[in-house]
C-alpha cells in the first residue's frame, strides 16, 4: 500500500495491523469500488470506457516501480 501511495495510486491509510488476529484496520473510503462498477452493470458503455482509460495508468505506475 505504502508503495502504490507513493507512486501516486489513491489508497486507505492503514491504522493498524493485528497480526496475531489476522485484521487490518484501514479508512474507509465512500463509494463502490472499480470492480463493482464494472460488475453491477451499472454503468454505461462512455463510463465504462472512461474507467478502461483511467485504470491501467494506476496499475501500470504500481508495476512499473
């Protein structure tokens, strides 16, 4: 997470980590994720091709570094 932030990928701020719970404690973030988006059908063809355009940038900045 710490190196997606760095890269320029927004991402929740992580508070807390148990481990011996196995739990991560992170902000919450409003509204649905890209992949419900995408899934819920909700979307129309402009807004899926405006989230085809604006994804692979982040991703491509998370395998890049």
């Amino acid at each position: 997470m710490l190196r997606a932030r760095k890269s320029g990928v927004l991402t929740p701020v992580i508070y807390n980590v148990e481990h011996e719970a196995a739990t991560i404690y992170m902000e919450h973030v409003e509204g649905s994720s890209v992949r419900d988006l995408l899934l819920s059908g909700s979307l129309s063809s402009a807004g899926r091709m405006l989230k085809g355009l604006l994804v692979p940038p982040c991703v491509a900045r998370l395998l890049l570094k």
